[in-house]
C-alpha cells in the first residue's frame, strides 16, 4: 500500500461508482455487488455469489485533475484444480472515454474451485495497491473500471488533487441480462467485454447484470431488472439452461412469459431486446449438462463438452436451437399487444462462419477478438438509428 505524503484520500462512496446496484460495508471496505441485498438473500448457490460480485461492468467515475491515482483493493481471484493458472485481473483506466492505461492488484484472495467435486476453498490474502500516472493536469473525466471476473473490494482511494464524481452526461442507461458472456468470460479487460463495447459504440451508460453460470430465469433475478431504473433493457436467455440442464420445455415457456412480465411490471413501454443465444456448437442438437473436459484440463487447457443425448429432446429437454425456436416464438406472440419488445437471434453476434474463424477456445466461451466483433455487431443492430435499443428522449 502507498504512504506517498503528496497524496490526499478521497473517502469511497456510491456517488463514485456506475454499475453497481448495492454496496456492502466489510471489514476491508466497500463490496460492490450486482444484485440488491434482497436478491441476495434468495438464494443459496456460491457460483451465483462468486459472479454477482465480480463487477463486470462497475468503475469509479471521476471528475478530476490529477495526475496520480491511487486505489487499494483486495481481490479474490480464482483458481481451478488441475487447470492452469488464470491471470491476475485487469483494471482499466479510461480518460475522456479513451482507454490509457491498464494495471493489476497482486496479492488478494484465492477461491480454488475443484470442478470434479464442486468444494471450494478460500486462502485469505493482503490487499493490493493499483497506481496511474502522468496523467494530463487538466480538468478530465476518469474511469477505473474494476475486473470483470475478480470480486473486487474497494479500500481506499488516493490522488495528488481533489476527485469529485463525474457529471451525468445525459446518456441512456442500457440495463443488460446475460450469462458469462455477458459477463465477460474469457474477455480482455473489463472495458473490452461485449457489454462494455457495445455501450461505448452506442453512447449509452451500461448497468452489466451478466452472471456468470446464473442466468437462469430466477425470478429475484427479473425483479432487480423490473425496478433498476433504465432506458433501455436487453435479457440474452439460453445457454446456462442448457449448461445446468434446469428446466424441460414445459417449464421454459411459462417462466420466460413470467420473466418478462415482471420486467414489464416495472418497465412497461421501456425498448426491452430479447436476444437468443449464440452459436455453440457442443449443445446446438445436444442437449446438457455441460461437463468439463478432463482430458483437456490433463493437457493444460480447461475446456467443456455436452453431456447430454440428443435423442432426449423428444421428452423435452433442451437444446439451442429449440430456445432460440421458442423465444422467437414467444416474442412474436407478445409483441402484438407489447410493440416495445423485440427479438434478436444470437448467431447474428457470432453463427457458423465466426466460429470457424474464431472457434470458442473451450467450446463455451468467446475469445477476445469475438467479444469485440459481438460488440460491434450489437452495437450496429442494436443501437443504430431505427433500432430495437435506439433511444428517443422523452
């Protein structure tokens, strides 16, 4: 941790940060999460836990001249038995919308997850310093976005000059559903999963509620959608229900429909964009689960495969290409009554010919490169000028 003299401590608060719905009080500082306490009291499976609070999407925003910035953090980072190690996570700083600096937190926390028998462990660690400088003097916006897969405790911020939290720029609030992709599995940097490039590209302030491994449906998860204030909404339904092998078709119908009516309850004329799921090749005609792949994890690589029968799509269960059939389905239905809803079909973000130029490394999961061309693609189809998500002021 820093003890440079010229430095001065801005106490953290809510009014610093974007992206995050709740703030959580430790013993080390503030906690951002994703879902409000009372969603999270709803539930108690720990790979939702881990996800919620790794701030995919959250950053300090601040209006500032400094040239130095300091934050200390204590991360808890992951590690998987038997796969190799993951890279520390990445902060990015972003000056009047640009991206100049990138830097990481040693130290931390680990969670080391066994995958063959779902037990985790925690080693406690120490926290960590994070440090920018030469910065232009003048007066500017600052982002540091926090890492999208590191639960990220904020202790204290630091700058040679006064920071202030920056002004509303009178952008829409994008509020986005999703799984790890959305979240930004296998992304870059936080700045740079799809989420966070699509916003940028569409100049609209986005509120990532992608949880890894947990978009499942789950209705606390629909309620924090129906009363976070936004603009414009978008939910991308599919692969988890595939991955965890939750619910037959006879379940699927009904809570979609019950998903987004309690979206509506909050958002009745909000632009809301339901958006099927991309291509993946091991679970388009197979059904789940998804199982790690052991004999890749024993050449070093983590990598997935479908566990699942296809014959079993007879009695109901699911595949991707009968979720992106029934969602369609169901949007169409409804957008005769609702003429604010929409449809978008995932394979326009990333079909057959992207995954035979940019295969999912692990057979889930998107490289960065595909993160910025689904961004783009979002972007163009989402935001442009007569668009599902084009924003018209009121």
């Amino acid at each position: 941790m820093s003890t440079h003299p010229a430095l001065m401590t801005t106490p953290l608060t809510g009014t610093l940060l974007r992206g995050a719905l709740d703030l959580e009080r430790t013993a080390n500082g503030l906690l951002p999460h994703r879902l409000p306490a009372r969603a999270r009291a709803q539930y108690t499976d720990g790979q939702l836990a881990m996800a919620e609070a790794q701030p995919s999407g959250v950053r300090l925003a601040l209006r500032t001249r400094a040239t130095v910035v300091e934050l200390d953090t204590l991360p808890t980072k992951r590690a998987y038995t038997g796969a190799p190690p993951r890279p520390d996570g990445v902060y990015d700083l972003l000056v009047d919308g640009r991206l100049v600096g990138q830097g990481t937190v040693a130290g931390g926390n680990t969670l080391t997850v066994d995958m063959a028998t779902g037990s985790a462990e925690l080693l406690p660690g120490p926290v960590g310093t994070l440090r920018f400088s030469g910065l232009p003097a003048d007066p500017k916006d600052v982002e540091i976005w926090l890492p999208h897969n590191e639960a990220t405790e904020l202790v204290a911020l630091r700058s040679d000059a006064p920071v202030e939290p920056a002004p509303d720029r009178g952008r829409p609030v994008w509020l986005h559903h999703g799984s790890s992709i959305s979240h930004g599995s296998d992304a870059a940097s936080p700045s740079t999963t799809w989420p966070a490039l699509a916003a940028s590209l569409g100049g609209v302030e986005l509120i990532n509620l992608g949880l890894g491994g947990s978009a499942l449906l789950d209705p606390f998860t629909a309620r924090t959608l129906r009363d976070t204030p936004a603009d414009l909404i978008s939910v991308k339904i599919g692969i988890n229900l595939v991955n965890t092998d939750l619910m037959r078709l006879r379940a699927f119908t009904p809570a979609v429909h019950g998903f987004l009516d309690t979206i509506r309850e909050g958002h009745p004329a909000t632009p809301l964009l339901v958006v099927s799921p991309i291509l993946c090749p091991i679970h388009e005609e197979t059904p789940g689960p998804s199982a790690p792949d052991f004999s890749a994890m024993s050449a070093g690589r983590l990598s997935f495969r479908a566990a699942g029968d296809p014959a079993e799509t007879a009695a109901g269960k699911l595949t991707l290409g009968v979720i992106r059939d029934e969602l369609a389905r169901i949007v169409a239905q409804r957008s005769a009554e609702d003429p604010h809803l929409h449809h978008l079909d995932g394979r326009e973000l990333y079909g057959e010919a992207d995954s035979a130029q940019h295969p999912l490394p692990d057979a889930l999961h998107p490289d960065p490169a595909t993160h910025r061309r689904m961004g783009e693609r979002f972007a163009e189809l989402a935001f442009r000028a007569g668009g599902p998500l084009a924003f018209v002021a009121g």
